[in-house]
C-alpha cells in the first residue's frame, strides 16, 4: 500500500458527528495502552499522525483518519485499566458498541493485543463480541521488538488459545518500532478497501 495522503478528520461521540459518505471504514479496538494510535502511526509513515500518550486513556472519542482520501482508520477508546470514572466508562462502551453494531461503513476490526501478556478478560469480551455480529476480525499482536524473536510462537500461541481464535481469522505479529508486520496488515487489509466511493 502507497500512502499519498493521511490526515486527522474528526473525534466523534455520535454517528451525526460520524464522516459523510460510503468510504469503508476499518476500525482499532484494545487496551488501553496497547498501541492502536502508534499501529495507525507506522502504518502511514507518520509519527504524530495519531497522538500517542503515555498515559492510557486519553483517547476518549472515536478518532477518524482519512487515508489516500479512500478510506478511514476509526481509532476507538481503549477499554481495560484506563483511569477514568466508571461513568465515562460506560459512555464509553455505549457509543462503542452503538459504532461497531450500526455502522455499514465499517468494513472490519483490527483488534490490538499486546504480545507480552495473555489476553485480559476484556479482550477476550471484545473478541467474542465481534464474532457474534459477524465483523470481520484481524488480531494484531503488538510490541513483537520487546520480546526475542525465538519467543513469538510460544506468546502467539497463548493468545491464540485464550482468545480461543479460529483458524480462519488471521492473527498478525506487529511492531510500531520495527515496521514489522506492516506489509503483511496491509495485503490482509485490501480486499476490505475494495469498496466505497
């Protein structure tokens, strides 16, 4: 995939703030502090495309990013230990699940789990959410440069099992660092870019 262009459109809480248009959409979802915005970040070539923090939950919105004027990356709030008041939380999960539910422009969901740790029981929620309403689903494992190369399998393979992952649902071992699963996200990604305007 040749970036042309990629650039910040809108933060919405609402489909009247969602963008106009049939353009598909391809949607993050994950842990607070598991790299959605520096995932976007590299797959742009960008580096302050999608602000990241150090301080997990500062994505608080549903962040949309128009790419090669095509289609968009929707960064969604990261669930998990985020310090926020359970009522933000649960505003949250509302518009979340109004967004991955409703929407006909979402095309798929990248799910983003870091390749250090098991799955928490809120990705292994997210995930079985998703396969209950049929949105495709691409797990993405993350932070791959801060473990020996020789140790993936075994960490992939945890998640894997845990999350209990169909054979016919790809899982792609990424680093934001390294560029490492770029190419790969990107050929599994395109057939979902196929459509829009």
């Amino acid at each position: 995939m040749v970036i042309h262009s990629s650039e910040f459109v809108i933060s919405a809480v609402g489909p009247k703030q969602y963008p106009e248009g049939t353009q598909p959409e391809i949607a993050l979802a994950g842990r607070s502090n598991v790299g959605k915005s520096s995932l976007i970040n590299r797959m742009v070539n960008r580096k302050n495309l999608a602000r990241t923090s150090a301080k997990p939950g500062k994505t608080q919105t549903l962040n949309f990013y128009h790419i090669n004027r095509a289609f968009y990356f929707v960064d969604l709030p990261g669930y998990g230990f985020a310090q926020v008041p359970k009522s933000v939380k649960d505003k949250w999960a509302k518009f979340i699940e109004q967004y991955l539910a409703q929407r006909e422009q979402l095309k798929a969901v990248l799910q983003l789990v870091d390749l250090r740790h098991p799955p928490t029981k809120e990705d292994m929620q997210m995930f079985d959410w998703l396969g209950h309403f049929g949105i495709p689903r691409i797990v993405v494992t993350t932070k791959a440069d801060k473990i020996s190369r020789g140790h993936w399998a075994k960490h992939q393979k945890v998640i894997r099992e845990a999350l209990n992952v169909p054979k016919e649902v790809p899982m792609v071992l990424f680093s934001a660092e390294t560029g490492q699963g770029r190419e790969e996200l990107w050929s599994l990604l395109e057939p979902y870019l196929q459509t829009g305007e």
